[in-house]
C-alpha cells in the first residue's frame, strides 16, 4: 500500500482557492471554503476534509449550489434571534456568516442563535462552534443532512447524521470541543472506506434489509447505526426539527445527499453563541473548566492508556500536522489532480 503524501498547509490552500476560483467562486468565500476543508485535514477527519472539493465542484458545475447566492438576514422577530436565507449558496459561507452574526448578537444580549434556511452542507461542524470559543463564547452548532439512519426499529433511513457540536473555551487548557454526529460514524467515513475498497467495521452501517455489514458499499445502499440505539435516533429527529422544520426549509426526510446534483440539498443549520461575561468574569468560567479538565485528567485510568478531553486528541494532531505537514492519501491526490486538470489549475 502506497503511503500517503504530505503536503504543507499552504501548498493546499493555494490549490483549493484556485480550483474554487476557477469554478466561479468569489475570492472571498473560496478562502472559507478551503479554511473549513483544510481545518477536517488538520484534525483529521478526512471524510470532510480535500476529498469533497470534486463534489462541491461538481454541485457548482451541475448548478445543484447557486455559485451567485446573495445570502440575506431576514428581519428579525425577536432581539437576539435572526435567520439567513443562504440563497442555495455554500454551506461553509452560510455558516460562517451565521457563527459571527450570532456571535456578534451574543455580545449585546448575552446569547445569539442564528438559524440558516436554503443552505447546503458545511463541512465540519466544529470548524463554527470553535469560531465562538475562539472569542471566549460557548459555541453550539446543529445541522441536518440527508436520510441516513433508519428510524429506530425501522430499517428505511429517514433522519439524518445530523450533527451537534459544542466549543467551550478554556484558560491554559485546550478548548473542550465535542463534535458527533448522531450515527456511529460520519457517512463520509464510509464514502472513504469505499473509495479506498476497504472493509468497516459492522457496527458502522446496516444493509438495506436491516443487517449489520463490513461492506461500505451495501451500507451506503443501506442505513447508518445511530449512536446509543433509539437515543441517537430520537436526538437525530429532534436536530432535524430544530432546523429543517423551524426554518421551513425541509420536512423530515428531504434533504438530498451531497452527491445528489438534481437541486437544491435544501439543508439548515442552528448557530447559537453564549457570552460567557454575561453570567460571570470569563477568567474566572475558564479556570473552572481548566479545574474540570485537571479534575478528569487525574483519575487513575482504566489502563496504560493517557485521558484525553473531548476535542484534545483532534487540537493535538493540528499542531503536529502544522508543524510537520498534512498527509493525503494516493487516492484522493489522484481526483484532485484530475480535477485540477480540468480547471487548469496547478497539479499536487
């Protein structure tokens, strides 16, 4: 097996900006882009890491994304609420916008949702909540996606993955992020299991008759398996309710899989930010988390094994894949490159 390549953080960025812009991407909204794609990269989650530029490409190409969105603020009906109409444009831009609106509202009234209607799939979740934590704020982000789980006792999907993050700020420790979706593993992780002919393990999809497979193929035709049983199911219907349908967006079930050039994903999202001063000093907030983080680090462990926070292990490969380069597997070099040939864009 070929290893993978290792690529530094701009030699990526400058090919994902000019394959974007080259695909009719304004400047501004490439460099979103490929700051969330790049930041799965650093941490790891390659299932929504340089992998899915092709696709988003190919959504701009087929018109799937409207690459002209003119993404808007609707009139507020409440001081601390609002929602942006995404216009059918770029996830990662729509989320973007919304984090910093919502952060922007939780500086004047303590707290700032924003929800996002006719929008289409972001990346990687934490990429917004981390964006609250960053200007010590709690930041809690939610989506949904496309039918992937089989409601519990059913075996047709119908809810989403449909993810929740949340970035909580610490003062000498590293930011406490839990990002998970609602299966046990992202659907992307099994897209990479397949393009790379790989078994998975059988707890990460059922096939379409309800069985648990190791073929990451017959789980794509199937359902995903929802974490904790109907508690991951149930939590994944609540999140679809908490955007789809708060928005208006999309009833239960409707939103298209991001490999779906057919229309619109019609997909939403939930931003809120807590201003962590409007309830006490900050200082004072992220030393009780740093006291958290000691109080969970000092218990002895089950093992030989270190103890590592919600988020840790991901922030720990970022300095290291800063410092050292970022890896990309032969097969995913290969599509970009092929992708670059088609733009005219410099090759990997």
């Amino acid at each position: 097996m070929e290893q993978p390549i290792l690529y530094d953080l701009s030699t990526l960025n400058d090919f994902c900006i000019e394959v974007l812009t080259k695909a009719g991407v304004k400047l501004e909204e490439a460099e979103i882009i490929s700051e969330t794609l790049l930041f799965a990269e650093l941490r790891n989650i390659k299932s929504h890491g340089i992998v899915r530029l092709p696709t988003y490409v190919k959504r701009l190409e087929n018109a799937a994304v409207n690459q002209n969105a003119e993404m808007r603020f609707l009139e507020n009906k409440a001081a601390a609420v609002s929602v942006l109409d995404a216009d059918n444009g770029m996830g990662q831009v729509a989320g973007y916008k919304a984090m910093k609106a919502a952060i922007d509202i939780a500086r004047i009234y303590g707290i700032g949702l924003v929800a996002v209607k006719n929008s289409n799939h972001f990346g990687v979740a934490s990429y917004f909540s981390m964006l609250a934590s960053k200007d010590d704020m709690i930041g809690l982000v939610m989506t949904n996606a496309s039918p992937a789980i089989a409601p519990f006792g059913t075996k047709t999907p119908l809810l989403g993955t449909n993810p929740l993050t949340v970035a909580v700020p610490a003062k000498k420790g590293k930011p406490i992020v839990l990002d998970m979706s609602m299966s046990t593993v992202a659907r992307g992780k099994i897209r990479m299991a397949a393009l790379q002919n790989k078994e998975m393990p059988l707890d990460w999809g059922l096939d379409k008759d309800g069985n648990p497979t190791s073929d990451p193929s017959e789980a794509l035709l199937g359902s995903l398996v929802p974490i904790g049983g109907v508690k991951g199911s149930g939590l994944s219907l609540i999140i679809d309710l908490l955007t789809g349908a708060l928005t208006g967006t999309s009833s239960l079930g409707e939103v298209k899989n991001i490999t779906d050039m057919s229309g619109p994903s019609k997909t939403s999202h939930l931003f809120i930010a807590i201003n962590i001063g409007a309830f006490m000093d900050i200082d004072e907030y992220k030393e009780r988390v740093d006291d958290a983080i000691s109080k969970i680090k000092s218990l002895p462990p089950k093992g030989d094994n270190e103890i590592f926070m919600a988020g840790e292990i991901e922030q720990n490969l970022m300095e290291k894949r800063l410092a050292e380069g970022i890896p990309v597997d032969i097969e995913v070099v290969a599509e970009l490159n092929k992708l670059a040939l088609d733009y005219d864009a410099a090759r990997l």
